[in-house]
C-alpha cells in the first residue's frame, strides 16, 4: 500500500479504511440491481440499448453510478474522451463526502485504460486526463484534489504492475515517473510523499550502487530527493529535530501548479537538465556547480514553505 496502514483519514482529508475495490463502486450503484447488472458485464461489451439506458440515468441527473458505468466502459474500450465526459458528469451528482469512493473509481479506470494504451503502443496523454479530472473536483468541491487523485492513481497502478509478469512491466516505468513527478509537486502530506518515493523505488527494484550519475538516472533523482526530503528540515532550521511547519498544508492546487509544477519538470528533464533548471536556481543565490543538490534542497524550501 503506498498510503501508511495507522492513517484511517489523512491529512489531506482521504477516507483511507475504504480499500480500492469494486465494493466501492457499488456502495454508489445504491441497491440499483439492474445498474449493478450492467456493471457486472464490464469489461464485456455493452449492447446499444443497454447504453442508450445508462445514458438516460445519467441524463436526469440523479445516479453516479451510470456515469461511473459509462466512463468504465470507455475505458475499457480506449475511447478516453467520452470516458472523461462521463467521469465528470458523475461529479455533479455526489455528495463531497462521497469524493472518495468516487476518485477511487477513477483510479481504477484510468489505470486500466493506461496500462491497455502503454501495452498497445497507443498515444495517450494521462496526465493530461487526471489533471482534467482533477480540476474538475477542485472546481465541484471546492478544495484541492489533484494529490489525492493521483497517489490514488499511483496506488492503483502499483497494484497492477506488481501482478504482471516481467514482459509486462517493460512498458511500464515511464508511468510511473511521470505520475511521481506530479505527486512530488501536489502531495500535501510531507510523511506520505516520503513512503510514496520509497515504495515507488522498492516497486521498480532501484539499486543505487547500479545507477548512473545524478543528471542521467531518473529513478537517483528521485531517490536523491527522498534523501534530501528527509534531511531538509534539519538543514534548514540548524536544528537536530525540528518541527515540520504545517503550513505548507495550505497549499492549494492552483498556487503549486503556478510555483512548483514548471520546477519540478525542469528538475526532471533528464535532457536538458543544466539549461532547465538554471532560470530557477539563479533567484535562489545558490552556486550552479552545485545544482544536484541545492535545486532539490531549494524546491523543498519552497514546497515545505521554509522560503517563498
């Protein structure tokens, strides 16, 4: 599990005691028998009148659980258009206390549309698709739902990929570099990020004696930046063991993708690492030779909120 077994709510307010099952798609189907028929069917095809059905559900505005219906079977059949129309449809029609159950269905869908897009070779742009689907619940609820949504994607998708045998996973890695990227920039837990990272690389089988250097080994920066995260607050206060300030909480969605999404990309950029991330490492004060460590150590002030 990438989330800590003791957090029955985490901080950023996730209903972590409801494990990501099809129990939680039918907690939403509402004792419906002929809804959670047509939901059995999945991955199976739907027939034109049994859509045209679900549709008309969905259409009054009164059940979740058709659009839920009608996303995953777009999702199974590749067509991630209609599967997120039909994603963001459902949004209007639960409870925010449902949010949940609701996002945990997400995963598990756009993790299998993934895996069959990266399987076949298929161009996909995912993060482009959680991050619409994740606006949307910022703008329905109200809040901040990007980091939920996609360590609930992470968590999914781990699960998959640990079941699939070798062949399987080659095709794989570049998911989950890119849905860390993301995480690292919109995880507003500093505890969970941490165990994210660490059990990303456990998953991937990283082994630091076997890596390359800092600027070409994706997974060493990653595993540098847990590192550099865990000694961070130390290094910024002088202190043995200080408290973490909670106020980088008050992160909201909007202010991360405008201050730390570019960063994080360019901190990332394997290719043009140097030329990247110079613009901004300069405002920083800190020296260029040493960017390996201080940009990490200076987007951690930030995220941390230490600096501005």
């Amino acid at each position: 599990m990438i989330f800590p077994e003791d957090a029955d709510i985490c901080r950023c307010g996730f209903h972590r005691e409801r494990p990501v099952s099809d129990q939680l798609v039918k907690a939403l189907l509402n004792g419906d028998s002929r809804l959670e028929a047509l939901y059995d069917k999945l991955p199976g095809e739907l027939v034109a009148s049994e859509i045209g059905e679900i549709q008309s559900l969905e259409g009054s505005g009164s059940s979740a659980a058709a659009s839920i219906i009608l996303a995953a079977y777009y999702s199974r059949t590749l067509e991630d258009g209609k599967a997120l129309m039909r994603w963001k449809e459902g949004l209007k029609c639960i409870d925010k206390s449902d949010a949940d159950l609701y996002i945990s269905a997400f995963a598990k869908f756009v993790s299998i549309l993934i895996w069959e897009n990266e399987t076949k070779y298929l161009e996909f742009d995912y993060v482009a698709h959680i991050d619409k689907f994740s606006e949307e619940c910022d703008s329905v609820f109200g809040d901040s739902y990007k980091g939920v949504v996609y360590l609930s994607v992470l968590e999914v998708y781990s699960g998959m990929y640990a079941e699939a045998d070798q062949a399987d996973r080659a095709r794989h890695y570049s998911v989950f570099v890119d849905l860390l990227r993301r995480i690292c920039v919109y995880c507003r837990d500093y505890v969970i990020l941490s165990k994210t990272i660490n059990s990303v690389l456990d998953l991937l089988g990283f082994d630091p004696d076997e890596s390359k250097d800092f600027e070409d080994d994706i997974l060493l920066f990653f595993s540098v930046f847990l590192n550099r995260m865990s000694l961070q607050p130390i290094i910024s206060s002088g202190g043995d063991s200080p408290e973490i300030s909670g106020s980088f909480l008050d992160w909201t969605d909007s202010d991360m993708k405008e201050k730390l999404e570019k960063y994080m990309a360019a901190l990332t950029d394997r290719d043009n690492y140097r030329k990247s991330v110079e613009k901004f490492i300069k405002r920083s004060g800190y020296s260029l030779q040493d960017t390996s460590w201080a940009s990490i150590d200076n987007y951690l002030e930030i995220y941390l909120k230490i600096r501005k």
